[in-house]
C-alpha cells in the first residue's frame, strides 16, 4: 500500500484514491492481504457503485437549482461614459476608500496638451508639469495641481520674497568699532576691535579688506581683543566663533592661510583696485577673538558693504547654496515667511504652496499651479527694476554651477535660465527644473518637477523635454545674455565711512 504523499496535486489524488480503497474493503480483507483477485473485483465494484453515486447526485442538484428563483446567472453591468467625457459615471453613494482606485482608473502621469509629439512622450516617476506662453496659455499640463517636493526649486520662491522686501541694490553691512584710541605714531590702537554684521557671504577677502582698510586709518596693532556678534558668519561657517577665530588669522599677514591670499589677490583683480592696494595689508592682535554682544557705547570706524543683492541672490541660485539661502530667508523670517510672501503677493492658496525650509532641502510641498504664480510675480518683480531671470538665475551652458553643462550645445546654450533642484533621498528621488525657455515663436515659462526615481534620468528627461518644446515653437533661440563671472559680480564690496568721520 502506497504511503501517504505530502504535497502536490498528483499526491492529493493518490491519497483520496487510497483512503476510498482502505474504507470500502470488506473486513475480512486486511491491508497487506495476498489474494489480488478478490482485491480487484472489490475495487471495480466500488468505482461503478461510486459513479452511479455521482452521476445521480449531478442530476438531481442540476434539477434542484433550476427550481430555485434565489439561484440565477450573474450578469456583469458595464456602465456607459457620459457624454463628452472618458470616464464612467459615478455611481451614486458609492465612494473611493483608497488611492488604490484612482492608481488604476487614472493614468499617473495623464497630459493635456495640444501638441501630439509632447504628448507622447513617457514621463518618468511621478511628475508634474506645466508649461504655459508669457500670455498664459497653456501648452503642456501634467498633475499641474497635484503637490510635489521641489527641491531647491524653493530658492526661487525664497529669492523673491528677499528681492521684493529689500530691492536688487540692498547691500549687506559689516559694522567696524572700536572703544580705544589711535596712535597713528606707532600704528598702534590700545583697545579692542567690535565686528557686528549678518552679510551671508562674508569671506577671506573681505576679512582681508577690513585689515587694509584699518592700515589705511595707520593701524597695524591692536593691544586688545577682536570681538564678533552672534549672528556674525565668514565662509559659510555655522559658527560664529569658529568665523571670529577666522576672521582674526585672515587680517594678520602672519597667520593668514595661503588659500586666504589666494582669494584676496583674486578679489584685487576682479575689484579693478589693484593699483589702490599698497603693500600686504595686515593688523595684528595680542588679544583673542570672542562672540559677545556689542557694547552702546562704542565708536563707528567705518562699514564694510557686501555686493548688491541681485549679485548675491544670482551665486545663490547658480550654485544652489542651501547656506545663503537660508540665511537669506532668515532676513524676512525663515521659510513660513517666505510661503506668507508668495501666497500673499503672487496669490497662491496655502494648500498648494507650504515650506519647512528656505533653501529646498527636506519635505516642502509646492504644486506646479503655484510655482507657476511665483515665476509670473517674479518676472514682473524684475522688471520694475527693468531686471530679467538672466540677472538672478543660472543661463544654461553660460554661466558657472548648476546648469554650467546643461543645454550647452550649439544649437540650445544660452536659450534656457532656470532653477534646478536635486534630492538624491528624500521623497524617493527628486529633480526640479523652472525657469524660462527662448524659442523662435515666443518665450514659455515652465515648471517640471520629478519625483519618485533616478535623478540622472530625471535630468535627462528635462534635458530632452525642453529641447524637444523649443522645437514645437521654431526652435532654440538664445536669449542674448553674455556671462559675467560671479567672482567679478561679487567683488563690487565696499567701504563706507560715517558722516563727519575724522581720524
């Protein structure tokens, strides 16, 4: 007698077949009995009385459900679209519970454009799009009202805000004091040096032009300490004391790092004040540096001004610097009040445009709808102070950073300006484009946001996206900007002396 099989359909059969055999057997007939004949017969027996069994019972259930009114065929009821739509109609009371639904009702990625070459384009991961004529018509429209995360798209939106509260010509000031006295005898000061100042982008040659800028009032020694504020920053520091310690060693000429000079002697030349510049400058401490609050009653020697703000807001966006654009967005309150600036000035609802950061990174969410809005009142924005996105963001394949290689080829350099985007981890991958696009027939603004996938092929998708809607308009055309490099934009610091200022 076979043994009871495990698994499989094979051994399932096998096992019913062997359970009827052993049941039915007579009782004198024992498992493992030697008489074959009998043993057969008995087996035929039971398999015809079985299908007999079997047959009659097939019969009579056939018969029985016919009889029944309860028991009826299902019938599948499709229910017809509306008129002038693609979809079935609702059914009433009846209600979506999940987005398991609308995943598989609803294309993720659904265009709406009048142009069959963009519209067969595959859109990669889970996107948004919109692209729209200067006049507001629309071109092309993907999810345009759906929440995306844009990445350092956000600086666009923080760039405006700065740019509509201070003006393009804002300059940051750098505040020199001192509460001792000079003698200019032995180009000694006997007290201490005060530094107060929020100027995001101060750096080695701005440290170094403050030291030229005391040798010029016959200063070259200081008995006392070098003290800076709290808010007080130098190369992009965190730290106001570890940029006060910096700051100490960039003025002394002894103590000064070679990658120091090297920016300072490059600033010179940008400056064009190479022939004002006598010696090294250098000022020497005996004392330490420290963050402290500034005491009333000190004296102003002199104001160190950063570079205009158009020129500080245009590194930020073509290298994308999260630092300066949250110390930026710190200037009018962080990034809710960058989001209350937008929804109020460019007219967004707060459910489509929210921020956790003024720079980009982490989890803002921002529809395309909306960035639209806050490139439109940017653009107006500029243009009171007759500006263009080219004087704030990158030009693609021209200017240095982000887009630096970037629709650089012959046919597209210099056709596209814009604000990229980039999270390699949050939210699944994410890449954002929005700017503006010169064609033959006309500039478009566009948004694009990817999210959900390879940022590389994100960024190929753009690439090829934006090419291929410039075709659709006759073609790239560049928008006439010719680049100027950002160490020259930002070497036009200056230093400003008090009224009736006398030493």
């Amino acid at each position: 007698m076979p043994t009871r099989p495990r698994s499989g359909k094979g051994a399932y059969n096998m096992f019913r077949k062997c359970d009827i055999i052993d049941n039915c057997l007579p009782t004198g007939f024992a498992r493992g009995e030697t008489d074959n004949g009998l043993r057969r017969m008995t087996i035929r027996s039971i398999y015809r009385i079985t299908t007999a069994i079997f047959c009659t019972a097939i019969f009579v259930l056939s018969a029985f459900a016919q009889s029944r009114p309860l028991l009826q065929d299902i019938q599948v009821v499709r229910t017809q679209p509306t008129p002038g739509t693609s979809s079935p109609t609702s059914t009433p009371l009846v209600k979506n519970t999940g987005s398991s639904a609308v995943v598989a009702t609803q294309p993720v990625n659904a265009v709406r454009t009048k142009f069959p070459v963009l519209a067969s384009v595959t859109i990669p991961g889970y996107s948004g799009i919109l692209i729209e004529t200067l006049d507001g018509s629309v071109v092309l429209e993907s999810n345009s009202s759906s929440l995306f995360n844009p990445a350092s798209n956000v600086k666009i939106a923080t760039s405006y805000s700065v740019l509509k509260t201070f003006g393009p010509d804002f300059r940051f000031a750098t505040n020199i004091y001192t509460d001792g006295s000079i003698d200019k005898t032995t180009g000694t000061l006997t007290g201490n040096i005060y530094v107060s100042g929020k100027d995001p982008i101060f750096g080695f040659e701005h440290a170094v032009s403050i030291a030229n800028e005391l040798n010029r009032l016959g200063i070259r020694t200081v008995t006392g300490d070098l003290i800076v504020t709290d808010n007080f920053a130098m190369n992009y520091s965190g730290s106001s004391l570890a940029s006060a310690k910096s700051l100490l060693a960039s003025m002394d000429a002894g103590k000064r790092s070679p990658a120091a000079s090297r920016v300072w002697l490059n600033y010179v030349t940008n400056s064009g004040r190479a022939a004002a510049i006598q010696g090294n400058p250098s000022v020497t401490f005996t004392g330490q540096a420290y963050v402290q609050p500034i005491p009333s009653s000190l004296h102003l020697l002199f104001t160190h001004e950063s570079a205009t703000l158009k020129n500080i807001v245009k590194a930020t966006m073509c290298y994308s610097n999260n630092f300066l654009a949250e110390r930026l967005g710190d200037m009018i309150g962080g990034p809710y009040a960058v989001s209350r600036t937008v929804q109020q000035y460019a007219g967004i609802a707060p459910n489509e445009f929210s921020l956790q950061t003024a720079s980009g990174l982490g989890y803002n969410r921002v529809t395309p709808n909306a960035m639209m809005k806050v490139l439109r009142a940017f653009r107006e924005e500029l243009a009171r102070y007759k500006l263009t996105f080219t004087d704030i963001m990158p030009v693609a394949g021209l200017d240095q950073g982000t887009l630096a290689n970037r629709f650089e080829n012959n046919f597209y350099v210099g056709s596209v300006v814009g604000k990229t985007g980039t999270l390699s981890q949050t939210d699944a991958g994410v890449s954002a484009l929005s700017g503006e696009i010169n064609a033959a027939n006309g500039k478009l603004l566009f948004v694009i946001f990817n999210q959900r996938g390879s940022v590389p092929r994100f960024r190929e998708f753009q690439n090829m996206f934006v090419s291929l809607v410039q075709g659709q308009f006759g073609g790239p055309v560049s928008l006439g900007y010719s680049s100027v490099p950002l160490d020259q934009r930002l070497a036009s610091s200056r230093i400003v002396y008090p009224r009736n200022a006398s030493y």
